[in-house]
C-alpha cells in the first residue's frame, strides 16, 4: 500500500520551521490548497506551536486561528485533520469538516480527547509524549528508546480503546523530536518497524526536525528536505501507513520511487523491502 503523505499547514506565528508564513487565512487556505494540488492526501492544520520551549496559546486564540482555514479547506473538498490537543478545538474542527485529529499527546494533554473521538469515530493519530513543550528535553531519558516507545505507545491505545475509540480509527507516531535527543530520534528512525509491526498504523513525523539538521549541517529548518526526504525513504521501506511533510511534492516523489523498487523487489523475494531497512547503530 503506498504510504500517505500528510501535507503540514501551521497558522502559528511561531512554528520552528514556517512560523508567521501562513498565519493569515488567506495565506493559510492559498498554501494548503497548494499541499493538496501537490499530492498531500490530507492537510494537517495546527494553531498551536509545539516546537521545543514553546508556550500554550489560550483556547480562544487557537479557535480563531484554525477553525476559518479548516472550514475553507474542507469546502473545496480537502481532506483536513485537526493537530490539537484540546478536545474543544478538536470537536469544533470536525463540526467545520476536519476528518482527522492529531494529538500530539496522545489523549494525555485533555482527558476529554479520547471521549471525543469515540464519540465522532474518526480516525485519531497517537503521538508518543512525555510532557509539554516547555519541558519535554527534560524527559529525554531512555534505556531503549524504541522498546519504552512502543510500549507507551501501546499504553494509549489500551486507554483510547477503554475510552470507546475502536481500534481501526488509531494511528500511532512516535513523536520524532519530542522529549528525544538527536540520537534518540536516530534509533527510531531505523526502529520504525518495531512499531510497524504492532499492526497499528504509523505516521513519521521527521521533516525538518533537528536531528536531520544536526546530521546534515543544516541550521535553518528550511534548508533541511534533502535530509528529509532521506527519512521518508527509510520510513516508506519500512512500512509506515505516512509520513508527515513539509514539501509535499518531493515526499510524493520519493514513495513512489520506493514503491516501484519494492514491488520489484516483492517479485523476486519474498522479503521485499524489509532486507534494505538500516540496523541501528551504536552510538
């Protein structure tokens, strides 16, 4: 199955990588419009900014921000999901049109969240996370990064399931760059198909994140999709249900170029691609 491809929309003044691009709705509408003609299979739109250090914004702020682009988006036939981890905005972009909400805690920001997917079945991703922003580095503590994931991981999909969320609705990420350390995010990457192999499906979230800028050389965000697409390819070998992108158009072109080498692949043996996913490596 090719993998997906979520386009990203922030309406933030204060995103690490596009922040204040698109914090107008009509610069906001005009380039999520442009991620869908590029390929996005849906737009994710988020009001609040969790780069690393980043306060919350109050609930009225993030409303305002969001629900104009999502309503718009939706009414030109968009497929749109809501990143929030407030249940009220999350219930107010799904009543605007969204089909998607992205919790970038896992249900654990809002006790409400999970109830609120339940009750709208929709499909909801799970994010691994250990705290807010403003303190996250503080919790980049693991023996085995990817085993303590995965096992978290599943732990939110025991408490959305207990909450009523049936199991074909989650999507799990496992949180690239937050509450991790570049070499942490590192052993993820080549470990994606640990959690590939929960039978959940798994989103990658690496576009311009600072492990593939401290790996390239690359201080500015923007200059970083050379890395990223590098991501993209090993997360695509291995089998995840999408990615999470910046520059729609290039990730679109990677996975159908992985897709051609692994259907080839497929035809000569039936290991397929997973001979070509990395092994971690020590650090």
């Amino acid at each position: 199955m090719t993998t997906r491809v979520m386009g990203i929309l922030n309406v933030t003044p204060d995103s690490f990588s596009d922040g204040g691009r698109h914090d107008t709705v009509a610069a906001a509408v005009a380039h999520g419009t442009a991620l869908a003609a590029a390929g996005a299979d849906i737009v994710d739109v988020g009001g609040e900014s969790t780069r690393p250090g980043a306060r919350r914004v109050p609930v009225d702020e993030e409303l305002r921000r969001v629900l104009p682009v999502v309503r718009a988006l939706a009414g030109r036939g968009i497929a749109v999901g809501i990143d929030t981890m407030r249940a009220s905005v999350a219930e107010a972009a799904l009543a605007a049109g969204a089909v998607l909400v992205n919790d970038v805690s896992g249900g654990l920001a809002d006790p409400g969240m999970l109830g609120l997917v339940a009750a709208a079945d929709v499909r909801c991703v799970l994010m691994h996370w250990r705290g807010h922003s403003a303190t996250m580095d503080d919790r980049a503590v693991y023996d085995d990064v990817v085993g303590e994931v995965r096992a978290e991981l599943l732990a939110r999909v025991d408490a959305a399931v207990a909450a009523g969320v049936r199991p074909e609705r989650i999507v799990l990420d496992p949180g690239f760059g937050f509450a991790k350390r570049p070499q942490q995010d590192v052993a993820l990457l080549a470990g994606l198909h640990a959690l590939v192999d929960t039978g959940f499906p798994v989103l990658a979230g690496t576009s311009r994140k600072r492990f593939v800028g401290g790996l390239t050389g690359r201080a500015a965000a923007v200059d970083r999709d050379a890395g990223t697409l590098a991501t993209v390819v090993l997360a695509a070998q291995q089998g995840v249900w999408g990615v999470r992108v910046h520059a729609v158009g290039p990730a679109r072109d990677a996975i159908r170029v992985v897709d051609a080498a692994c259907t080839r692949a497929q035809d000569a043996a039936a290991d397929g691609c997973a001979r070509w996913v990395p092994k971690v490596r020590a650090w």
